[in-house]
C-alpha cells in the first residue's frame, strides 16, 4: 500500500529488492515521506498463518539514486543504489539513503579492486594461511581454518577485510570459493603425503553455497583428488548462521549434498543470528563456532558469561562440537576451560600462518593456560 500504481517491484536475488519510482525528483517536498512511508511498510507483521496472532516482523533498509537525463544507464543505477544502500546500513539499519555523487570516487575505488581481484584469480594470486583450532586442556590439534590473503603484486600480503567486502555481492566470490577450495585440498594432499593428517575448514560466502553450482563444484573437486571415490574426509564447510536464512530451503537441500559426502558442516558466528535453533533443528551442523565478540566479553560481566554459557550447552546437549573463536589471553583459556568449552582458536592459539610453518609450530605447541586451569 506504500507504493503507487505506476511503480514497479522485483526481486533482484536473495533479500535484496529493486524498485523503479516514476515522476519523482529531488525537489518534491514529500519525498522523504514517501521513502519514509515504504520502510515503515515492512515493519508490519506478517502473518504467516503459523499460530493465531503471531507474526513475523522484518527490518529493511532502501538505497536510492536518481536517474540523471545524462546518464541513465541501468548498471549504473543499480550501482548507485546498492552503494548508497550499504552506505546506509553503515549508519543503522531501518532508514532510507539517497545516493551523493562524492560516493563515485568511492565506488569507483570498488570498481578498481573489483578489475584486480578478477586478474587475481586468474593468476592464481590468492594463498592460504592456517589457524589452528586445538584442545584447550590437552592441547589436541582439532584441524585448522583456511584463510584466504591476495598476494598482490605491488602491494604485498594483503587481508581479507581489503577486498572481500567488495568481492562477496558478485559473482567473483564463486570464483574465488572454488580457487580456496581447490588450495585447500591440494594443501590437504601435501600434508598427508608428509605424514600429517589435518582436517581443513574453508569459509564458504553465501551467495557460492546458494548458488546452483556448489554442488557441481564440490563433485569436481572430489573426482579431482579422489577419483577412486576414496574421499576420506576431513573437509568441513564453514558458513555464517545468518546467511543461511537467504534461503534456507535450498541451504537444507545443499547442506544434505554435502553430509552424504563425508563433508562436515560448521555455522559460523553462532549465536548472532537471529534463528540460531532453528539452524540447528534443520540441519545436519556437526559444529558451532562461537562468535569472539561472546568470548571477549566473557570477563565483562554475568551476562556475557551467561550467554557463552548457554552456547556450550546447547552444543553439548545437541552432541555438537563447539569451537570459541577469538582466544587471544591465558584468562580467556582459563575460563572457557572452567565452563567445559574443549575447543578454540585464536591470537592467543596461533595466528595464521603459512602452509610451510604448521608442522613446525605443532611441534612446539602446547597450552599455555594448562597449569592454570588446573591450578
């Protein structure tokens, strides 16, 4: 009821929405009612006939942009519009934000790296690092967690948080989940023909494990390395809890694909979303990851404490591992120990490393919060 007979509605992928507005400029008065009125439209609950009287409320956020008789290109447009919708989110959801034209320069920084990454892939620039995940008592060594840098040919080593922003809301990011995962399993190779078994966690973006490609993508992989149908395991997927709820249908249908063969699922960040049972109840997780903030509040106050708490139960309960991410001091050891948490990683394990320097750092590793605990 927001909108007006001559506007247009389609979906665009995922939860993401286009809407063209005719017979609009910057000028009219009412404008800011108007993108006002359509936020506040998503609030209302729907009813999805699940219960009487409940509902299910969403949040929104719009990004928009006005077309300019000189340049009313559609790509551009949409450009204009997703810049100024994560622009937006950037400063709370719940809003709507207009496009300015001094983003450009910003998004033509977007376009810049986007180009490179693209000859990244294909020059195969992209390396992997590993972080343990150990035993916090026994120091047991769990597997480690394959993280992606972009060896750049001018800039050196550099880290996800300078392009994967960018490179996870296109097409690129399939790309660059099947270079990672073919790494990984090549590294996964070397270390067991050297004598050294390690289960490998790949992070997968949402937008490649929804796509209609992962499955072909996972079948390629294995007929590579193991072409007898061998495929001994030791392969876990590593997913954010929210992204899942893009779609949670085919994520059911994905993440079945993968348990049948022998590839662990583990969700991410568990405990931010706001669906985390419901993840748990539909499908096959074989592992939660904690998310560090939780950790890192854990000496806060009772609350946090609490809530670290109850994540350790329900995994114990639900015969699921439980992995806190971000232990970076001996107290944070210490107190995950006293509250029956058996795995970890972090600054405080291991950052990550080279393939090359693993074995070497598992042969001097041991906890350093052991006494301590004990104690």
């Amino acid at each position: 009821n927001a909108l007006r007979e001559t506007d247009m509605l389609a979906r665009l992928g995922g939860d993401e929405f286009g809407l063209l507005l005719t017979n609009l400029s910057a000028a009219d008065s009412d404008l800011p009612d108007f993108f006002s009125r359509i936020v506040d439209a998503l609030h209302a609950p729907f009813d999805l006939e699940v219960e009487e009287g409940e509902g299910l409320s969403i949040t929104g956020s719009l990004g928009l942009t006005l077309c300019p008789p000189e340049e009313p290109l559609p790509e551009v447009l949409l450009s204009h519009a997703d810049l100024a919708l994560y622009r937006g989110k950037e400063r709370g959801k719940d809003r709507w934000f207009l496009f300015e034209s001094q983003m450009s320069d910003s998004l033509e920084d977007q376009h810049r790296i986007h180009r490179e990454f693209e000859q990244a892939l294909s020059r195969r620039e992209i390396v992997l690092h590993y972080q343990p995940q150990v035993g916090l008592e026994d120091g047991t060594i769990l597997g480690v967690e394959a993280l992606a840098r972009w060896n750049h040919p001018e800039k050196g080593l550099l880290f996800p948080d300078s392009f994967i922003d960018i490179v996870e809301k296109t097409p690129l990011v399939m790309r660059l989940g099947r270079l990672v995962l073919e790494l990984a399993q090549e590294q996964k190779r070397q270390w067991h023909e050297a004598g050294l078994d390690l289960r490998i966690s790949v992070n997968v973006g949402a937008l490649h494990f929804l796509s209609g490609s992962f499955g072909q993508d996972i079948e390629d992989l294995l007929r590579t390395h193991f072409p007898g149908g061998d495929f001994p395991g030791g392969l876990v997927i590593e997913i954010t809890e929210r992204e899942l709820f893009r779609d949670l249908s085919l994520a059911q249908k994905v993440a079945e694909f993968c348990h049948e063969r022998g590839i662990l699922l583990s969700l991410d960040d568990f405990g931010t979303g706001q669906a985390s049972l419901t993840a748990l109840q539909k499908l096959p997780v074989r592992e939660i990851k904690i998310d560090r903030g939780f950790v890192q509040r854990i000496h806060q106050g009772e609350k946090d404490r609490a809530i670290v708490a109850s994540l350790l139960a329900t995994g114990q309960m639900m015969k699921i591992d439980v992995v806190a991410e971000g232990v970076e001091t001996q107290e944070d050891g210490s107190s995950l120990i006293s509250m029956g948490c058996r795995w970890a990683q972090g600054f405080g394990i291991a950052r990550p490393m080279p393939p090359s320097d693993l074995p070497g750092w598992i042969r001097g590793w041991s906890p350093p919060w052991g006494s301590a605990a004990k104690g």
